[in-house]
C-alpha cells in the first residue's frame, strides 16, 4: 500500500470593506468607522483591538490616518483609511464700538468708533468702512447705527444708538454783515486778503446765503471763496467774468446744510494778475436755521435827521436800551438816503465807550446806505444804556438824511 498526504491550508483573512464616515470634518467633530472582515478571528485599529466586523467614533484633531489589520489561521491583512481634519475659522467678532458722546444737540456731532477681529470687511448701516476705524456722525433725528462684521467664519451685528436732542429756539432766517469792511486787495498776490464774520448762534443750518460786494477793474484776476468754522472751503468765483468791473452777487450754498453756524466765517480774496487792483468792500451771510436765542430789536425814537452838507460835525442819533445783557456780538442796521455815500462817515458808539466805524467814505457814487453790520465784542458788552449813531458828511454838494437806525440783540 502507499499513503498521499493532502495538506489544506487555512484560508487567507480577507477586509471585505473599510471606509470613514464623514471623511472629511472640522476640527472638534467626528467620523465613523466602519469594517467587516472574512476568515479573520482578530482585528486591531491602529493596534487596538477591535471586533472582526464593526464600527466606531473617532475624534481625531488632526489628519489621521487609520490601519485596520484582520489575523487568522491564513495570515494577516491590513487596509488604510484616512480621516481628513480642517481646521476651525474663527468667526468675527466686534471687540469694541461705540459713539461719543452718545447724546447730542441737533446740529452737534458724535464720533463713532470700533474695532474687530478676523473680519475681512465692514460696514455701518450699509456703507463700507475699515475694519477698525472712527467716523463723524452729525444726525438730525436719533439714529441708529448698525455696525456689520464679516469673515471667512461669518459675520456679526451689533447696534450703537445716538440720541439727538431737537435743538430749542426758533427757526428764522437772519442777516449777518461784516465789519471789518473794507479791505483792500493786494494785486498778483496768491496769499490774498481775508475779511472774517463771527457767529455766536445758529444750529442745523437749513438754507445759506451769501452776498459779495467787491470793487474792481477786472474781476476774471479774482479767486473767491468762503470758509466755514469748521475749515470747508467753497469756491464762490474762480477767475470768472473776464475784464468786467466789480462782483455784486448772492450765492446760494447747500454746502453747509445741517451743521452749525456758530464760529469765524471767513471772506477770501486772491488777485491773480497784475495791474488791475479793488477792495472788498462789504460781504454778508442769510442764513435759515435754529437760533437758540430770541432777537430783541431797539429801533431809534429821534429820526429822521437832515445830515448837513460837507461838515465835519454831522449829526448825531440817540438811541436807550432799556434791557439789562450782556453780548458778544449784535447787529446794527442804518438806513440813510444820500445821493454821494462816499461823503459819509457813519460811527456807533456804545454805552461803554467803545466806538465802531461802520462805513468810511466807502461806495463812491452810489446812492443811499441800506445796510445791517455785525459788531464782535470779544470779551462781552453790556447793552444798557445810551448809544449814540453819529453820521458826518465830508464833502460838498450832495446831500442826505438818516432815515431810521436800530439795534438788535440775541440774548
């Protein structure tokens, strides 16, 4: 007899699946891995053990690569998963914002400020700004202002209120004059000249006006322009009118619309070319806003009077203001029919002492004085007492009246 030996090999384990579920996550999530085997009576992930057929939740922090190796009888067999791990975007966040002062006057300002962190653009109420920064706010009414965020991680909101107190007083359009009037202009010269008009009241600025009378023989050399308390400069004229003599024009602004009138207004002239020369001669503002202050007008009781010709004398109107306050700035106006204006000196006096040249022998030819000034008294005047107009006419020939003169105070 003869014997055959058949040997039977055990068969090869076999990994029938393996897969991660998500396989892709964001840092701090999870993943699910799942296996089944054959022929296999162990299996280790990553060299722990694990079930022959199974799942499990995996939290890595980081990209991390998964070994599944399945033993038994056959051998050995190991299979690679991989779950991917993205990194969490951090979402923006508004570190700070706020306004100051939160609580205005109308026709005041607030200055909103913020910053942000990992935001890559912002906006406040739908205008775009840096992500950090400040801006000037000057609202009319309260108003809420919305400041938006936003990154790659999102975006966020956060509101600031300002709170707009309605200014008090009255809405009226009132005239103010120069009177540091007249002022020659230097010829070719780019500094110029500057004439300035002091305001000590006007909120919320509705409507504006300027008027402008300059003297001159060619008046395209002539750059003119106005400037605000606040530094905005608005070009009136610019080199216009070619060899034409003199500017006489109101010029009306919305420039300046919705803030306030309070502070030094400044009047400037530059010559640009040679030869021809002029004066500024008086210029004036109109302006409709919020006046916190009631003008009280004292108009004079004595005239008219007949101004006598070509004497030094002249004639001189009185005028009681019976009220007790003390100001900083008033407005005189003066109402004298002449047929030569440039004859007269007009002076006002106060109780005081003080004296202030109204006009001197100024508009040549021209007929009548119709005009309101504002005077600056800079360190306050009381307005009690008597104040004396007085009006000399220094040449021949022509002759006038003082037809009325008055005072008005805001107190």
């Amino acid at each position: 007899s003869q014997n055959v030996t058949v040997t039977v090999n055990a068969a090869a384990p076999t990994i029938d699946s393996f897969g991660a579920s998500p396989s892709t996550i964001t840092s701090g999530g999870s993943s699910t891995l799942s296996w089944t085997t054959t022929n296999a009576t162990s299996c280790t992930i990553n060299g722990s053990s694990v079930a022959v057929d199974g799942s499990m939740t995996v939290s890595p922090t980081t990209t991390t690569t998964y070994t599944l190796t399945a033993t038994g009888s056959g051998g050995s067999v190991s299979q690679n998963v991989t779950v991917t791990v993205n990194a969490v975007t951090p979402p923006p966040t508004i570190d700070s914002f706020g306004a100051s002062p939160s609580t205005i006057d109308e026709g005041s300002s607030a200055t909103l400020s913020w910053t942000t962190s990992n935001a890559t653009s912002c906006t406040i109420n739908g205008s775009s700004v840096a992500v950090d920064g400040s801006m000037t706010v000057s609202p009319t009414t309260t108003t809420t202002y919305t400041l938006s965020a936003t990154g790659d991680g999102g975006n966020v909101s956060q509101n600031v209120i300002v709170t707009v107190n309605p200014a008090s007083g009255t809405v009226e359009t009132r005239t103010f004059s120069s009177g540091d009037v007249p002022k020659s202009i230097p010829d070719n010269n780019s500094t110029g000249v500057t004439s300035t008009l002091v305001l000590n009241d006007g909120h919320s600025i509705q409507d504006f006006q300027v008027t402008v009378n300059i003297t001159h023989t060619y008046i395209g050399d002539l750059v003119v322009s106005l400037i605000s308390p606040s530094g905005t400069e608005v070009i009136l004229s610019n080199r216009a009118g070619g060899s034409a003599d003199n500017i006489n024009q109101t010029y009306t602004l919305t420039n300046f619309n919705g803030l306030d009138a309070v502070g030094t207004w400044t009047l400037k002239v530059k010559d640009l070319a040679r030869y021809d020369t002029g004066t500024i001669d008086s210029w004036s503002l109109a302006i409709k806003a919020t006046y916190s202050s009631s003008t009280h007008d004292f108009p004079s009781t004595d005239t008219p009077i007949s101004i006598p010709d070509n004497n030094t004398t002249g004639i001189t109107s009185t005028l009681n203001v019976s009220a007790s306050a003390t100001v900083t700035s008033f407005a005189v106006t003066v109402n004298i029919t002449h047929t030569y204006i440039g004859d007269l000196v007009v002076t006002l006096y106060a109780p005081n002492g003080s004296t202030t040249v109204l006009s001197n022998r100024e508009g040549g030819s021209a007929n009548n004085i119709n005009k309101t000034w504002t005077v600056t008294a800079s360190s306050g005047l009381a307005i009690h007492g008597d104040w004396k107009l007085k009006v000399t006419d220094g040449a021949g020939v022509d002759v006038g009246t003082l037809d009325n003169w008055k005072l008005s105070f805001s107190y």
